[in-house]
C-alpha cells in the first residue's frame, strides 16, 4: 500500500493499493483507490485501453467517498489475456469483473464504464443488479454496436499495418468534445496510441455482437445511461429508449462532450457522485412509498 502525492502544488494524499489477483490462472491488475470503509466503486475502461484512463478522476473519486476499484480488463493494460484469448464476448469482460469484485471481498457496489465499460456496465446489472447500488454506463447502449464485425474480422490478418497507429489516433481525436481544449484532445489520443491493435480489434467485435435489450425490464437497480452530444459514435435517441426500458433508468445527455467523458470532463468525478447519490436516493423514496 503506498500514499501517493496528488500533486507537488496540493498537499491532499490519496491512498492507493495495486493487486494481482489471479483469475482463472492469470494474472490481474487492479488499482485500489481509497479507504477501504468507503462505498466500493468499479470502475471500467474503454475498448483496447486500459484502467489509466481514470488516473485523474479515481483520485479525486475517492476524496468524495468512494473505494474506486479500475481493473485492467484481461490482455490490457498489466493484466494478462485469459485462457481463450482474445475475448471477444463481453459478458465474458462482465464475469472478470464480478471475479474481481468477489476476490476483493466486497458484496454490494456501484458501477461507472465507458464504451465497451458501459455495455459491461449494462451487462453487469442484468446479472448481478441485487448487489449494486447504482450504475453508471457511458458512451454504449444495451443493443448491438454498430460497427462491421465482418471487417474488424478482417483486419485481424493484417493488424499491424502502419497507417493504424494514425487511424486511431484521428479516429480517437473525431470523437472527443467540442469544449475539450487541444492540449487535452491530444494527449486523450495520443494515450489511446498505445493500445494492442488485436485486442482493441477483439472488443470492437465484442461490441458490434452485444445485445441485452430483452433484460432491461428485469434490471432492479438505479441505472443511468449518459451520452455526449458530440459522440458521433452513438445514437442518443436509441440509447434513450434503453434508459426507458429500465424501470429505474435514467437519461442524460451532456453538451460538449464526446465519447470519453471521464478524459474529457474536468469535473467528471462530481458528475458521478451526484448521479449515483441522485439515483440511490430516488430509489430508496420509491420503496419507502411502495412500503
């Protein structure tokens, strides 16, 4: 365990564990942010990245109360690829996750993932809703993505092409937000630079064939489905209709933002902690009405 420094200008110390956990005979790192006394708060990356993407937001996350647990999603980041590598189902990323929750010793917590986090997200609450507080899924609706898996499958042969590190860059910049400054477009594209291209590949396919639609009505928990205006990557209006299907769901729609808000959003931790509390709240008046 060891106290990290937020910085040499802010004297506020956070503290933080690493652990490896071995799941199915490989190994697992996950970031342990906070005290242990906290509400436990998972925390779940984007395709081909890795749980650096909250490295700004899982600090300050915990300074409101929560223990923020970031797994790196098996074969990402300094976890390693499970048995059946590459995955590309992600209830498989879903089960991984109740592992880590399970091996960590924690019952009941709540949720925040983006991308392929957010249909993980989705995922996790139509299996295991009873233990979570409230989730937060970001940038992905319950149905399935829309990309060509016919052709993502097609890259895999020829994966390591030179124009692919540029195609993920400028891809990567297309969907950041209109109120996100240069400097930080650039370093949120340039971080994704460093995915595994076959990996990132094998997510993209997990998203194009997820689809959990026809568990909406059974998902028991608060669940909150947050889009950016500027993601060109999804459609708001579909995703909508999810949080409809949700007898707890809840819409929002924020301006200026694109695909990544946890890297976009300066204030993006005070963004969950008041959408968690709102909708843990909301859903405690309404089973003390029904009572």
């Amino acid at each position: 365990m060891t106290d990290l420094d937020k910085g040499a200008s802010d004297s506020v110390r956070h503290t933080f564990r690493a652990h490896q956990l071995l799941i199915d005979g490989r190994s697992a790192f996950v970031e342990d942010w906070g005290d242990l006394s906290s509400t436990p708060l998972l925390a779940l990356h984007t395709a081909g990245q890795s749980g650096v993407q909250y490295r700004d937001v899982a600090p300050r996350l915990a300074e409101v109360g929560y223990r923020v647990i970031v797994p790196d999603l098996p074969g990402h980041g300094r976890s390693e690829p499970c048995a059946g590598d590459p995955v590309t189902d992600l209830g498989d990323y879903a089960q991984f996750a109740l592992s880590v929750i399970d091996l960590l010793g924690i019952e009941k917590f709540s949720v925040v993932g983006c991308s392929i986090g957010g249909k993980i997200t989705i995922d996790l609450v139509t299996r295991a809703g009873s233990r979570i507080y409230a989730a937060v899924a970001m940038a992905a609706g319950a149905g399935s993505g829309r990309v060509s898996v016919r052709s993502l499958k097609r890259e895999l042969v020829d994966i390591a092409a030179p124009s692919r590190t540029e195609r993920t860059y400028w891809g990567t910049d297309a969907v950041v937000g209109k109120s996100v400054s240069a400097d930080r477009r650039n370093m949120i594209a340039r971080m994704h630079c460093r995915e595994d291209p076959i990996v990132s590949n094998s997510d993209l396919i997990g998203w194009g064939n997820h689809d959990v639609r026809g568990l909406l009505s059974d998902i028991s928990c608060p669940v909150r489905l947050v889009v950016g205006s500027d993601d060109l990557w999804i459609d708001s209006d579909e995703v909508r209709r999810d949080a409809s299907s949700i007898p707890r769901g809840h819409f929002e729609l924020i301006d200026g933002i694109g695909h990544y808000p946890m890297e976009e959003m300066p204030d993006f931790a005070d963004f969950v902690d008041t959408w968690l509390r709102s909708d843990q709240s909301a859903g405690a008046d309404k089973e003390a009405q029904i009572a």
